[in-house]
C-alpha cells in the first residue's frame, strides 16, 4: 500500500477496495512496459523489455539475431526495428512484426502527448494489440 500512503501523504484522498496489489499484476506490467517504451522512445534500455510482450509475436530466434545485430552494428534499436533493409540484413527471418513494432512505439510517442490520459490509454491498447 505505498502509493496509497503517499497519496494520503500528499493530502489526496485514497479508498483502497482491494488488498491485491495490481503493479504486480502480469497484465499491468506487460501495459507498463509498452508505456515506457513509448515515453522513453528510442531508448534501448525500455524498447528491449517491451520486444518480449506477447502481443508483439515476434519470434524468439528473431529477437535473438536482432540484439546481435545491435551490438555489432552499435546503433540504436528503434533504427534496426524501422529498417527492412537491415533486419533482413540481421537474418531476421519474417521483418514485418518488427517494422509494425517500431511503427506503433513512434505512433503512440507522438500520441501521448497530444491526447488526455484516458483517451491515450484506450488508443494505445487498441493500436498496440494489447486487448
């Protein structure tokens, strides 16, 4: 209960109906990694996380041959996700899923700052295919 805490800390009040903790919750969590790789766009250290969520489909050889080409060609992820030219370079055996990846993560960086929360929410659960 340490977000109601400092909810309550703050002077905001807090009505706790449950003692699950949700952040816990693998659905929550897989959301939460889509959020900071959208936030934190380019930025490998939450693009890599957000590559394993299930939604994506992308093939774990695939995912594998593309943090290869990553270290060997020492440039960012986002530019490998949004090149055909170099994921198939990579050996990455069906490109599409990585290219519409890279696509989505620009789509809802470029969202989330231009809609109200909730609107976003709805919209980047939908694009991404989290529901």
């Amino acid at each position: 209960m340490g977000l109601a805490r400092a909810l309550r800390a703050r002077g905001i009040p807090v009505v706790v109906r449950s003692e699950e903790n949700l952040i816990s919750d693998r659905f929550i969590t897989a959301l939460l990694s889509l959020l900071r790789a959208v936030v934190f766009f380019g930025d490998d250290e939450y693009v890599v996380p957000a590559l394993y969520l299930d939604f994506f489909k992308l093939p774990a050889l695939d995912r594998y041959r593309l943090f290869r080409a990553r270290a060997k060609e020492k440039i960012p992820l986002i530019e490998l996700l949004s090149s055909k030219k170099m994921l198939e370079g990579a050996g990455i055996s069906k490109p599409a899923p990585f290219l519409a990846v890279a696509r989505i993560l620009g789509l809802l960086h470029d969202k989330a700052r231009n809609m109200p929360l909730n609107t976003f929410l709805d919209f980047a659960t939908n694009e991404s295919g989290y529901l």
